[in-house]
C-alpha cells in the first residue's frame, strides 16, 4: 500500500483507513466557527488539537474510555508516517457514531445564555432566575445538540436526545460526559484555567461507548482565565474568542462564505491554543513537536 484511503474530510481533520478496525485521525490547521470553514489557516493548530486530545486520553484513562490506540508516529504503519502528519496525527479504533453533539456547559454562556434571556431556560430544561452571565451552574448539566451535515447544529433537550439514539445510550453518554468534563474542569480550575462548557462525541467500539473524535480542546472548549472570570461579563478565553468576536464585528450572517481573518486574529488564536495546552498540561508545545506521543503518554501518567 503506497498511500491511505482518505474515508473523510471533516471541517477540521481527515479520517484515513488503516485496516477494518483502525482509523488515521489527521488535525489540519484549518479552524471554524458558527459551523463555517475559514479560509486562512492557523498554524501548528492541529498540532495542539492532537497534543491535548492525546493527554486527555491518557489523563482520563480511568474516568471515560476513548477510541485512542497510539500518539506515537511509531506505532503507525510505515504508511502514515509522512512528515507533514508528524504531532498532528492519532491511530484510533473505528467507532459507529451518535448521531448527536454531547456538550456539557458548566457556566452559563454562548447560547445557552442567549436562550436564557429569552425564555429562563437552557436547552428548554428551566433554570433558576437571576442568573448573570458567565455564571457558574449549580452543577454541569449535559446539554445535547443535533450533529447537522450541513448548516448549524440545533441545541436539543435530553428527551429529544433519547429518541435519537435511545434512552440507554443517552444516559450512558451523559454519565460519561459529566463525569470527564467533572474531572477535567477540577484539574483546569487548579492550573487557572475554567473550562466553561466543552463538546464531545461519543460511538460504539466493540459494543462499548467511548469518547471519540477529539475532546476538551480549544476547538470544542470554552477556556477561560481564572483570574479573568467575573459573573455578569465574558471573560477574555483561551480558544477561538477572537475567531468568533472579529467576524461577529463584521455582521457577518454566519453563513457561508466567511469574512477574512486578519493576520492579528491568526496570530492571537495560535498563541491562545498554545497557551491553552501548556498551562493544563505543564508541558511545552515545543517538546510535543519535538516528541509526539512519547510526551503525551508519559506526561499525563
């Protein structure tokens, strides 16, 4: 075999066929927002996004399963070590996907803020009154959304979430997902980062739920400096703020296409993603560059 199959080209990063059982997940340094592509890239951000989904994984290993084999370019086959995929790649085992997006906010912003001042609920669940923005949830709640091919996703209650993919699986990935955002916000918390809501996706492997695709990165995070956090404001964030805050300033619709980024905001969004991954890991983004998937490994052990 010269080469693998590319099986899927996703907003952010390729899936290559590996075997029957084995995937290639390849992050590219292209970012989005509101659903939408963007056509300048972000360098080494799909570098970032395998780092922190490979520490995760190891960190978390006991908390909530995930589809990942190996960070390790060594243990790829001699294919899949091509030098442009070196730090921004992961062997994982294929999983049979939900059909949904398994977000779990623990403040209260974004739209779900939105959707609070307008009726006093939160993925149509009521919640107390009063609350300001950017306020910490009594407790985080798991607050799914639809996972769109086209267009935006649409924010869902729990009981629609179970007609989707059954009640079973539902309660299972809300488990899952409460209990690894729980852990991974009270490690975030000690090394001054709140991690304000997160995304993850979850699929079978052999009968079994797992995390899958990446997760509490700042691609599908909200990062916010401890020392920045005030109820009533949004905090400056350690993720893709400064995407969303400058082509918000546009009016832009959120439709395709997209305004051009400047060069600052670029700029700003690389060093908001490193900044990200060295402050929770203690590691340096140089090193991981340097050593992919030896340093995940032996970091978050």
């Amino acid at each position: 075999m010269s080469e693998l199959e590319l099986i899927h080209r996703g907003k952010v990063r390729e899936m290559y066929l590996v075997d029957d059982r084995h995937l290639l997940m390849v992050a590219s340094d292209r970012i989005s927002a509101f659903d939408v592509v963007f056509t300048e890239p972000v360098p080494d951000k799909g570098r970032v996004l395998a780092a922190m989904t490979a520490w995760w994984s190891h960190w978390l290993g006991d908390i909530a399963p995930t589809h990942v084999v190996s960070s390790d370019p060594a243990d790829f086959p001699a294919v899949a070590r091509r030098s442009e995929w070196i730090g921004r790649s992961l062997l994982v085992r294929r999983a049979q996907m939900l059909p949904i997006e398994c977000i779990v906010r623990g403040y209260i912003t974004g739209s779900a803020w939105k959707e609070y001042l307008e009726h006093g609920t939160m993925h149509d669940e009521p919640l107390p009154a009063g609350l300001l923005e950017s306020q910490q949830l009594p407790e985080p709640v798991f607050t799914p959304s639809t996972k769109a091919t086209d267009g935006h996703d649409v924010n869902i209650s729990f009981v629609a979430a179970a007609d989707l993919v059954g009640a079973e699986a539902a309660e299972a990935a809300r488990r899952i997902c409460v209990d690894a955002y729980s852990t991974a916000a009270a490690h975030a918390f000690e090394r001054g980062i709140i991690i304000a809501d997160t995304k993850f996706e979850l699929g079978f492997v052999d009968g079994s739920l797992v995390i899958a695709d990446e997760w509490l990165t700042p691609d599908s995070s909200r990062f916010w400096p401890k020392d920045h956090h005030k109820p009533g404001a949004t905090p400056p964030s350690l993720d893709k703020q400064p995407v969303r805050d400058a082509t918000e300033a546009t009016g832009w619709n959120k439709e395709p296409p997209p305004p051009p980024l400047p060069d600052d905001v670029v700029t700003a969004t690389r060093a908001r993603y490193i900044e990200a991954y060295e402050t929770l890991t203690g590691e340096s983004f140089d090193d991981w560059v340097a050593r992919p998937g030896v340093l995940a490994e032996a970091t978050a052990s």
